[in-house]
C-alpha cells in the first residue's frame, strides 16, 4: 500500500515533506471539524437539555428532571393528538406523491415532441421555497376569490378554516410541491429497464398488466422505496406548509415543537420533544431500510 507514499519529488507538495496521508487528512479535517460544531455539538448540547427544566428565556441555570420531560410529554394527549395528526398528514401527502409521481414517469416514460420542456417544468414545484408555495396556494385557496372554488362551482368553500379541509388542502399542496421528486426517481428507474426484457415479453405475447406487475414495477421497486424514505421523513418533520396555510387548524407535531421552543420558551421539554420525534423518524425509517435491503436481494 502506498497510502504514506510522497508525491512527485519536483512538486511543492513534496519538497515540503507532504504525503497523499497528509494531503488527504487537510482536506477531511476541516468538513470534520465543520460537522462536529455544526451538527455534533449542537445535538449533544440540546440532549443534555431535555433533562433540564432550562427555559432560554429565563436568565437562571438548569435543574436536572431526570426523564420527568420524557413522561410528560408522552402522557400528555395533545402530543398524541400531534402525532395523529402528523400521520395523516404523512398519509395522505406521501401517499399522493407516489401515485402522482409515478403515474407522471409513467407518462413521461415515452418519445414525444418538447419532452424535456415538459419535464423542466413539471420539476418547477420542487425547485421553490416551501413558504412562497404556502402563500401561493393560501390565496388559491381564499374562499372569497380563491380560483379554486370557482373552477370546482363550490361556492366559498373554506378550505382552511375546518380541521379536516385544511389537512387535505394542505397535503395537496404538498403533492403538487414534491410529486416531481418521485417522478424523477421513478424516471431514472423507468429508463434504466432493459428493452430486451420488453422485448422477450412481447415474443411470448405477455399483456400490458403481466409486463408492468412482473417486469416494470419489480425493477423500480428500490428506487420507488428510496423516493418513499425521504418524502416520509421529510412529511413527518414538515413546518413550512401548515405554518403559513393553517398554524391553528394542522397542528403537526413540528409546529407544536416550534411553539413550545419560541413561544412559551419550555427549552428543556422541547428538547426532549425533539428527541421523541427523531427516535420515530430513525424508527420509520429503518423500517423502511430493512423492507428496501429484502427487495434488493431478491
């Protein structure tokens, strides 16, 4: 191995004396160092809260509770109204995203004239902030002069204003935001199917629903789930969309964080809340993993 070897003698490098080791480690420190403050740091420092009644907003020192926090917050029933909620939610606007995504790649999944066009813009959504996507829909969704309820003949319907209405709209446009994500997943899966399997299918006279259940849909299967991991992960921490749409009536468990942090100033039990929403994430998520390493080994 030549890991500690020097670099070409009449380079500066190594009239310096720097090896590739060296050279290597110069520039993986700083992203190191950079991850360690930024990321490392931060998640132990607000770990070692959650077992504090610290508040931020009160110039006193911290009282170690123990997992008094933890207790609370899981026997309180509006967290678990805010998790119901987040769940639906996730439910509803993930499971629209890989319909809608897919069912576009599918579309898409041909030769037809200004195809990249079509593609560029149906990609736009996801390009724009989530807060201007949330006032944009807001003013669709106004009851008064929405373009909404006159294009549907509802009259002035109040999308945002019921529990209910303002969790669908909300994942609505959330499927209209993230829905390309999956299409271009999906896409990359569609493309990259040999034709010849296609090809052998229709010499043994295979039907359109044989060839999609036994050729196309088991091939992108993993990229399906991968585009499933990461728009589950980010539905259920979603802030950006019911915070500007409907603060009061989608009461995910995000915002409930956020106003436990910045507006009653409880730093030590969002802190713990915090924490109960990442051990979920993390266990969703190597749910899915498992479920996504099974299809790959098939």
């Amino acid at each position: 191995m030549a890991v500690l070897a020097t670099l070409d003698p009449n380079s500066r490098a190594a009239s310096r004396g720097w090896s590739d080791l060296t050279i290597r480690n110069a520039f993986i420190l700083p992203t190191i160092i950079f991850l360690i403050v930024f990321n490392i740091f931060p998640l132990v420092y607000s770990l070692g809260f959650s077992f504090t009644n610290y508040r931020a907003s009160v110039n006193r020192p911290a009282e170690f509770v123990g997992l008094q926090n933890y207790r609370e917050l899981l026997s309180n029933p509006d967290i678990w109204n805010n998790f119901t909620i987040t769940a639906q939610y996730v439910i509803l606007s993930v499971g629209g995203q890989m319909i809608v995504g897919f069912g576009l790649a599918l579309l898409l999944n041909r030769k037809f004239p200004f195809k990249g066009l079509v593609t560029t813009l149906l990609l736009l959504p996801m390009m724009l902030s989530p807060a201007v996507v949330g006032l944009f829909w807001k003013l669709l969704y106004d009851p008064s002069w929405g373009p909404i309820n006159y294009a549907l003949g509802i009259g002035k319907f109040e999308w945002l204003s019921n529990p209910t209405n303002a969790l669908i709209a909300t994942a609505l446009t959330d499927i209209w935001m993230w829905s390309p994500f999956v299409m271009l997943l999906a896409l990359a899966g569609l493309s990259a199917v040999p034709k010849h399997l296609y090809e052998a299918a229709a010499i043994d006279r295979a039907g359109t629903f044989y060839t999609f259940f036994r050729i196309t849909l088991p091939l992108i299967t993993p990229l399906l789930l991968i585009a499933l991991i990461f728009r589950t992960m980010e539905a259920f921490k979603t802030f950006d969309l019911p915070f500007v749409m409907s603060t009061a009536n989608v009461q995910t468990i995000a915002i409930r964080l956020y106003q436990m942090a910045f507006q009653s100033w409880d730093t030590g039990r969002a802190s713990a809340l915090a924490y109960i929403v990442l051990i979920v994430v993390l266990a969703i998520t190597n749910i899915y993993v498992k479920y996504l390493n099974k299809v790959k080994e098939r």
